[in-house]
C-alpha cells in the first residue's frame, strides 16, 4: 500500500513540476522558442563566445537540429555573432534580448518556488526541494 501511494505521489509532483515548468516559460513561447531551448540558453550563457561547430558540439545535437535551433535563435534576434579578426572564425554568443530573457525565466522560477514553499517550513520545504530535484534528475 505504501508503494501504491509513494509512485501515486511521485506521478504528482511530476505533474506539478511539468505544470510550474510551462508556467515559468511562458517568455520562452512569446518569442517562439521551444522548452529545452531554455537549457540552451542557460548552457550558453555559461560559455564564453563559440564557433557554430563548437557549440554544436557542446549540445551534442546532430546537424538538422543544430540547424533548426539556431534558426529559431537566430529569429528570435537571442543570439549574436561576431568575426574574429585573427582568424575569420564567426563566434556566437547569447545578445542582450537573450540574457535579459534568460533572467526573466530564471526570475519566474525563483517566484514558483517561493510559491511552492512560503506556506511551509523550513524543514518541509527543503524536503520538498530535494524530492522534486531527485525527480527532475530521472529526466
């Protein structure tokens, strides 16, 4: 019974998860991004300028989509480029509109969680932390 009612609850807190996830990417849709370019624009904003190549390679993405994320990048005016004069390499980085996106995401996160734990203690709160990180590792 109590099996039944641990994956009950863990199936439920996926739920929420996925819900308060959409929530706090709702500035991603409004410039026509998808979700997981979230995590692209996070794992860009961690590197310094890359050539395509090298980014590509960091994502680990086969070239079509490379291509059709850079493309929905590329539209949504969240990356620049820049040609390094010593070698001609063209380098990528994330523009203004892409950090400043980036901190609105991350700003919607910090008020979910603030909602998810205001009403609980410190202790509580915690627990629920480290049991909807636990579940967000399986993905």
């Amino acid at each position: 019974m109590a099996l039944k009612f641990e994956k009950t609850l863990s199936y439920q807190l996926m739920q929420l998860g996925a819900i308060a996830r959409q929530e706090a990417l709702v500035p991603l849709h409004a410039q026509g991004l998808q979700v997981g370019d979230d995590a692209v624009l996070f794992w860009l904003a961690d590197q310094s300028r890359l050539t395509l190549e090298e980014m590509r390679q960091g994502l680990n993405l086969p070239p079509e989509q490379f291509n059709a994320l850079i493309d929905r990048l590329d539209r949504a005016q969240i990356l620049e480029s820049q040609t390094d004069e010593a070698d001609g390499a063209l380098h990528i980085f994330l523009s203004a509109k892409g950090l400043e996106l980036l901190q609105t995401i991350h700003k919607n996160f910090k008020s979910l969680d603030a909602e998810l734990t205001n009403s609980l203690s410190t202790h509580k709160a915690r627990k629920l932390k480290k049991l909807l990180s636990k579940i967000n590792n399986l993905f």
